[in-house]
C-alpha cells in the first residue's frame, strides 16, 4: 500500500517535471518569454483580475499561463459594476481592469497602488498619447478624461493626479480605440463626412443613437458642436447650462422622429444595421465587423470632426506585495512585451507598446492594421476566422490617422447624477 | 392538554407557509422599503433616513410621463385581451362538445408557451420590420408604395407583443370559470326564450366575471411590471416604471431604484386591491 503511494508520488513529480519542461521549451522555442524567469512555474501564483477590457479575452489567460505559470483569474463586469467594486471590494482583486474615466472615480479613494515606473520594462515602448496627451508632437491634446491626465501621480501615497509625466504611472494601458458613426454605404446614398449628417432630414427614422448615458451624451455632444448649435469648454465635462442644451436638442430630434431607435447592446446595434432598420447610427468597431461578417456592406466612417475614444488599462491593488506584488510587475511587464499587443491589434483594437506589438504581426496585418495599407492577402482574426479579402483598406487608414484625430474621451463629468436624469427624461420623452 | 393542541394545530399548519411568505416576500419587501430611504453614490449605499428619493421620483414629471404611458399600455392590453380570452374561452367552453377534443384545443392555446418569453417577443422584430415579412408582403402586393413605419418600434409594435405575450392568462382562468357554469341554466333561459346575446350577457358573462376578475389581475400586473417588451418592441423609444427602475439599477442608483419599486407596488396593489373590489373573486371559485 505505502508503495503504491510512493509510486504515484514519483511518477506525478515526473510529469510535472516534463510538463513543466515542455511548457518552457516551447516558450523558449517562440521566442516568448526571453529574459523572463520561469519561476513562477515552481511557486505557483494567482492573480485575480477583474474589469471591462481585456479580462473578457480568455486567450490571454492561457497565454500568460503558458509564459508565467502565473494562473490569471479573470471577471468581466460592465463599467458602472467595475467602479462599484473597485472602490467597495478592494481586496477582491488583484489587477483592476478598468476604462480611464473609471480611474479617475476608483483612484482617489485609495484602492489602487501607483506603479513604479524604474520596474516597468517596457515604459519608454508606450505611446506618448499616454504620456503627454499627444500621439505625435504637433497633435492637439483631446477634450474628456485624456489618459495622460490620470496617468500619473506625485509620489507613492498620493491621491491626486500629476500635472505632468512622474515616476509613478497609475495604470499601464493595454486596449484603446477610436468611436465613430457607423453608416451603410449602399443605403445612405451620398458621402456621409460629419456627426451632423445623422441628423440629415433625408435620413429621418433611419438614425439610431445608443443608450448608455455616459457614452451616448458624447455622441450627442459631437453631433451638436458638428451642427455649429454649441461650442462646448469641454465636452468631457458639460456645464448644467451645456447638459439642458444638449438634451433639449435630443428631446426636440426624437419628437420630430429622427431616431428609429436606441440601442443598449452590442447585438442590437448589429440587428439594426444589419436588417436595414437604420442607415446611420453610433457605433463600436467589433459591431461593424459582425455586420459585415453578415455579407452586407457598412462601414465605421471617419468624419471631420474627429473621433470619440476609449481606452482602458490595468492598475495594481492597493493591498498587493512581496511575491504577489512582483508576479503583478512581471504580468505587466509580459503584457507590453509584444504577444498580447499584436493579439489586440489583430483584433481591430489598439496597443499601447506598438513597437513590441509589431514583432508578433505579420507584416501584411501590420500594414493593414496599423499603417492603413491595403491587404496584400486574407486578414485573419486571431481565431482564424477571415475579416478582410486580399486589398481591402482599414476604415479611417492607419494608426496615426485614426488616433491623431480624436476629439474627446470618454469621461465622467462633475454633473454626472444630473446628466443621467436629464438622460432618462430624453428617452422617456 | 388536548385543548391546548387543537387550538394550536390551525397555527401549526399556518406555519410553513408563514415562513415561506415571510422570508420571500414580507423581508425582501421590508428591505426595499429600508432602503429605498438611503443615500448613494456610484461606489456605495449609506444607511440613513432620506427622503430625497421619493421627492425626486415623485416631483419629476418623467416618472408622472411614464406612469401615464405605462397604464395607457395596461388598459390597452387589458382591453384587447379581456376580449379575446372571453370569446376563446367561451368558445372552448360552449361551443366544442367533447372534453378530450376540449383538453386538445386548451393544449394548442399554450404550444406558443413551450418557447420563452424573449424569443416570442424578438420574432416579431423580422415580421414587422421595414424589410418584414409584413412590409414585404404589402409592398409586393401594391397595397403601399413605401414600407410602412410604423409596424416595429413604436406603442403598437409594444402593445402587439404585450397581447400575444399575454393572452393566455386570460383565457385560462375564464376558460377555467365557464367550465362550472352550469349547463341546465344555459338550458334555462334558452327554454325561457332568452336569445344567444342574451344568453351570453346576461347568464354568461356574470358568471364568468371571477375568471375576468383573476385574468385582469394577472394582465395588469404583468403590464405594470414589463420592461422587457416595451424596450424591446418601442427600441428603447418608449419607457415603462420598470424600465426606469432598470435603468437606475444599471446605474448602481438602487435607492432610487428602491423608492421607485415601492411607488409601483402602491400602484398595482391598489389596482388590484379596485378589481377585487368590483367582483368578489371567491364568491364563485
């Protein structure tokens, strides 16, 4: 009996052994994890990440497990229920996956712990657009809760925000992009190059707007500075006076039946486009990609006035340290290392280390993708399914294009409680 | 000693359903009224005695707009409904003379119920649609020129699916209640020289009010409470309480939330509280 015990015992080290072997081997065989130590194989850690963005990407659990050993334990949540727990179950969690405007609600309430930037390996790979507000030097620094200006912090143990670039970063971004109107090309009918033209008399009940207050109020805020009805301080942050204005010209629109619709979900967007029930309406990049997966033409159009963006990124929790600590440093440091970059980038998102992104692209996806080329050959997702036929050009072109022209950021305003009122009167008007 | 225990035996029996009422619906109710006077933010809810919520739900005419617009939705869908689950019934109950040929046509009534609710209610969505079947159909036909508009996404598409939703719990208690009408007073009054309208208005239908009364019950409530059908069916167009309260949830506002659930119960149950008023349910059970 005990020597049957002792048998399992050996012959479970041995295939951990090789397991373990194999895992390495195949890493060092990529290419993936040079530099990094495997230690985390032997002593097994666990982080806990919960959020918006990248915690719905299972991939990159697998991954990660594949190059730390660190097992990822990951929790989606919509954005309101992030900050909700962010800020009330600080020690539920590990890594906060969170959207910028949420940092800047979560931070300042002590739960997360600024990052030194001396561990961060991959710092100086990170887009400016992170750390001065500008993708390149002559861009104009966008309205609305601009990652750089929650992106840094003073000193260890402070709660406000940086003027400027520090030592401490607050949250590493991983996943951004770039919002717009989506239209369809063969029902709209003429060039569509503005927000105002959703409220073209000629596409009256065809336009649809979303219904998530935070996000569609920008919307609604790009389409009335468009018309020329309003110049807004910042967009990013309405004034009483700006937020009557806005959503008395909402009100006004929908009497006159100009929306056939709201949308809430992802699918729903999809649906409306997709049955012809709407020519022109707010739009997320994946939606575009799903109607058109469908064979029916539409297309994310860039318009003059800009994009509205988006981005995300990962902080630490204020409870984490030691070992726990110095696992989180190393999956962030992993994570701008280049495989989880190009991953997002074949996705149709953004990464925030393009440089390291690039070597795990081919050079027809990083043409297509990033620099706004055409095709040479299929452009694949990364579950292989084909997105785009040989010649075919990213809506908006290249990274640069894309991103250099964004007008605001999602964000949260100082009028928040007030805008979600006025919010809920428009859509029961 | 034996006294005791028989005098104790209804209270014993009272008991599992005492708890059961208790834990499931006394507490939670109990808890949302506590709540529904508490103060929020986005990260939390504070225990506390405030009576903002209720002055916002109540001074703000969207709420007063939605109640409007919710029980124009009731009486609509009760109306149509009341309607068709009286003459279904009636027709079930009098007119087919076999009870297995009864038993079958019952049955067929709630085949449409065998699929769930959001899948009955999204199915209209291609039939009424701008290139529906509907619009399909009358534009190839010449009847319009141009689809019509007004199918999907407005209070008709909403009150469509609300009737088809919700038919059924008409049918059944009326269904239900003509069943025991007795057949010799039919017989009564037609010996009587009573007409077949006659029969039907002044045998019938007082005999049948207790179902109509549980079928209204059931209607009504279910209306007030829907949140589901009218976003879907208006495309976020129209709002309900319900949708409102959805709404204030998904934003973590739970005591407005709270406050907003306890105004509507107010609501239904004096509703309720007004149709058993006007037939006694149990006189005829």
């Amino acid at each position: 009996m005990t020597d049957m015990i002792k048998k399992t015992g050996i012959s479970r080290r041995n295939l951990l052994k090789t397991g373990a072997a194999a895992v390495a081997g195949a890493a060092v065989g990529s290419g993936a994890i040079t530099g990094f130590p495997t230690i985390w194989a032997q002593n097994p850690i666990t982080l806990r990440q919960f959020g918006t963005g990248v915690s719905n990407l299972n991939a990159i659990a697998e991954k990660c497990k594949a190059d730390l050993g660190i097992t990822l334990e990951m929790t989606a949540t919509d954005s309101d229920a992030a900050a909700q727990r962010a800020v009330t179950q600080p020690d539920s969690y590990d890594i906060a996956d969170i959207e910028y405007w949420i940092l800047k609600k979560v931070f300042p309430t002590g739960v997360i712990q600024p990052m030194e930037i001396s561990k961060l390996k991959y710092y100086d790979k990170i887009v400016p657009l992170f750390k001065t507000g500008k993708l390149t030097p002559d861009s104009v620094i966008a309205q609305g809760t601009a990652p750089h200006t929650v992106g840094f912090v003073e000193a260890k143990d402070s709660k406000e925000f940086a003027k400027g670039e520090t030592e401490f970063f607050t949250m590493v971004p991983t996943i951004y992009n770039a919002d717009t109107l989506g239209i369809r090309p063969d029902l709209v009918g003429r060039e569509i190059t503005t927000w105002a033209d959703i409220m073209d008399p000629a596409f009256k009940g065809k336009t649809s707007i979303l219904n998530i207050p935070s996000i569609g109020i920008m919307d609604a805020a790009m389409i009335m500075e468009a018309m020329g009805n309003i110049t807004y301080a910042d967009k990013g942050n309405m004034t009483t006076a700006e937020i009557d204005a806005t959503i008395d010209f909402l009100i006004k629109a929908k009497q006159d039946g100009q929306f056939r619709a709201f949308w809430k979900s992802f699918d729903e967007s999809v649906n409306l486009m997709a049955s012809g029930e709407v020519v022109i309406q707010s739009m997320w990049s994946p939606a575009v990609a799903a109607v058109r997966s469908k064979g029916i033409a539409c297309k994310y159009q860039p318009l003059k006035e800009g994009y509205r963006s988006w981005g995300g990124g990962l902080g630490l929790a204020a409870h984490l340290e030691g070992a726990q600590l110095d696992a989180a440093y190393e999956y962030i440091n992993w994570y701008t290392s280049g495989w989880v970059g190009g991953y997002l980038n074949r996705q149709g998102y953004y990464s925030a280390a393009m440089d390291t992104a690039k070597e795990y692209m081919s050079e027809d996806e990083w043409g297509y993708w990033i620099e706004g080329k055409p095709a040479v050959g299929e452009i694949k997702a990364p579950d292989g399914t084909v997105m785009e036929k040989a010649g075919a050009v990213r809506d908006g072109g290249s990274f640069l294009e894309r991103m250099g022209h964004v007008a605001c950021w999602n964000s949260v305003m100082d009028e928040d409680r007030y805008m979600v009122r006025r919010w809920n009167e428009f859509i029961a008007a | 000693m034996n006294n005791l225990l028989s005098r104790a035996t209804p209270y014993l029996q009272a008991t599992p359903l005492l708890i059961i009422l208790g834990f499931f619906l006394a507490l939670p109710i109990l808890l949302l009224l506590v709540v529904s006077f508490w103060d929020y933010d986005f990260a939390g809810m504070y225990p506390g005695f405030m009576t903002f919520n209720y002055a916002e739900t109540l001074g703000s005419w969207v709420t007063w707009k939605t109640y409007g617009n919710t029980l124009k939705f009731a009486a609509i869908v009760w109306a149509i409904t009341a309607f068709i689950g009286f003459w279904v019934a009636y027709f079930l109950a009098f007119h087919v003379r076999k009870a297995s040929t009864q038993t079958v046509l019952f049955l067929v009534c709630t085949v449409p119920f065998l699929t769930s609710n959001i899948i009955r209610m999204i199915s209209w969505i291609p039939v009424l649609g701008r290139n529906g079947l509907v619009n399909s159909a009358l534009v190839g036909a010449g009847i319009v020129d141009q689809p019509v508009e007004w199918l999907l996404y407005s209070d008709f598409a909403v009150i469509l699916a609300m009737v088809h939703l919700y038919a059924l719990f008409m049918v059944t208690p009326i269904f239900n209640t003509m069943m025991r009408i007795d057949k010799s007073l039919v017989e009564a009054a037609r010996d009587g020289g009573a007409s077949d309208w006659q029969i039907i208005w002044n045998v019938i239908l007082p005999l049948a009010k207790p179902g109509i009364a549980i079928g209204s019950i059931f209607v009504v409530t279910l209306v007030m409470a829907d949140f589901s059908t009218v976003q879907v069916m208006s495309g976020g167009q129209s709002a309900s309480v319900a949708l409102m309260m959805r709404n204030q949830m998904s934003l973590l506002q739970y005591p407005a939330a709270a406050a907003n659930a306890v105004v509507l119960l107010i609501v239904v149950l004096s509703m309720v509280a007004g149709i058993l008023r006007i037939v006694d349910i149990r006189k005829e059970l």
